[in-house]
C-alpha cells in the first residue's frame, strides 16, 4: 500500500497501526460470551457448527442479547442437535417452531429456512459446496453467495421468507451472510473464527457493514459512500484490502469495537 496517502488527515501507516490495535484487542476469546458466535462455539462437529452458525447469523440483528435467547430457542427445539435434526426432521418436528418469532422472522419463515437446509444437506455435504459449485461455474464468490441463495430458495416457498437471506447481487450489504463467511473461512488462531472451509480464501471475504461498522469506518475516512449496501461494501472492502490483502476483514472486529463498545 501507498503509505503517503492519508484518511481524514490521517497517514495512512498511523491508521493501519491504529486498526491492527483495535484488531488484536477484540479478537480474543473474550469476546465470542456475548457474540452470536458463541453459538457455534456450542459445538465441536463441523457440521454443527456450520448449521447452528447459520441460523444464528439468519436472527442476528437487533440486541445481542435477544439474538442470542432466539438462537438458543432455535436450538434447543433441535435437541442440540442442529445436523441430525436437519436430516431427519420431518414435518411433525417442524411444528415445534410454530411459535417461534425474533422480530420479523416468524414462524413460516423458521419452518422454510429448515426445510431449505434440510434439501441442501440431502444433496450437499456442506454450504460451502454450494457456493463454491456458483464460484467455480461463474468465477466470483459474490456469484457463488447467489447460487447458495438460489439452491436455498428452490423448495417451495412464499416470497417473504427470501428477505432474511441476503441477495447481493441485488445490492444487498448482506451484513449477517458475510458475518457468517468470517466465521466460517477466517482461521488466525485466536479463538473466534473457525476456519472450517478451506476452499475460500480470507482474501476473497466482504466486510460485513452495518450501521456502527459504516459510521466508523465513514470517521476514519475509508468509506464515502452514504448508503450501507453492497457498493459500500466493496469500496470499505477494497480500502481494507491495502492494510492486509490476505485477510482484509479482521479489522471488522476493530470497527465493529470502535463503534459499538467504544461509540467511537
């Protein structure tokens, strides 16, 4: 990277020395308590993790400590169990969430999200084979997001159930799905991503932006964009990129850190 340049006034060496502090602070095993990913930290099978990761990034907006009481709701009417419940639920089981709500996902939308998991896991070993399968066929990993949207969308379904799943080919910011590809693909020891897909590289990851990780980032001059879509999150991504080009989003922990425990 060009270390002339400046963000707001600021070198931009002194801002990466800045994020990379930020980084290290909040990602560290203190932080997954009162993260939604503590919920797959529940589990030891990658499978169960995958799954459980899921849902609990499907419900992850709002307070955390709401998504995680919803995520483990979810949870426990699975048993525990989220991959074996998966594959062997059938629509009797499916009635165990007919009263489950987390603020506009409902219950009909509970019920499709399992079914579609359940017509993926029966022709798929793991989410990560159907993005990589739109990878491989149209060249991109955005490409390979739709195609996972689009295989998961195939059962039958009504059209309000597609808003929790984020479409970024539509210009969606897609905040929890690319939350969920940090866990999934990010491994830097430290306790809090996982790592278990290893055919995605950190280097491809998006930078999952809300509102505290945009306003942030819009303070410390990385991103002009007003809107909190998906063109924002290219250009947040692309400025990342020249701190580290290998894994550009583990600074969402330093925006995330900054924005919403430090208001900064």
């Amino acid at each position: 990277m060009s270390f002339k340049r400046k963000y707001n006034g600021i070198p931009a060496a002194e801002l990466k020395d800045f994020l990379e502090e930020k980084y290290l602070r909040f990602n560290n095993p203190s932080f997954i308590e009162k993260d939604p990913v503590s919920i797959p930290h529940m589990f030891t099978a990658n499978a169960d993790r995958e799954i459980s990761g899921f849902l609990a990034a499907a419900i992850a907006w709002g307070r955390r400590d709401l998504i995680l009481r919803s995520s483990h709701r979810l949870l426990d009417a699975m048993g525990n169990a989220p991959h074996d419940f998966i594959l062997s639920a059938g629509e009797v089981e499916l009635e165990r969430f007919s009263g489950f709500v987390h603020r506009t996902f409902n219950s009909y939308d509970c019920m499709t999200f399992m079914r579609a998991l359940k017509n993926i896991y029966s022709n798929y070993n793991s989410l990560e084979d159907v993005i990589i399968e739109g990878r491989n066929e149209h060249g991109t990993l955005r490409d390979g997001l739709s195609h996972l949207r689009n295989v998961f969308f195939s059962i039958n379904h009504e059209r309000r159930s597609e808003k929790h799943f984020a479409d970024v080919m539509s210009g969606a910011a897609g905040k929890r799905l690319f939350m969920y590809l940090r866990w999934m693909v990010r491994d830097d020891s430290m306790g809090v991503d996982f790592g278990i897909w290893k055919r995605i590289s950190p280097s491809e990851l998006y930078i999952p932006l809300d509102l505290h990780s945009g306003n942030t980032a819009r303070k410390l001059g990385l991103l002009t964009r007003k809107q909190n879509d998906f063109r924002a999150v290219e250009e947040l991504t692309a400025e990342l990129r020249r701190f580290d080009p290998d894994d550009p989003v583990k600074y969402d922990f330093a925006l995330f850190g900054l924005g919403v425990n430090e208001e900064f």
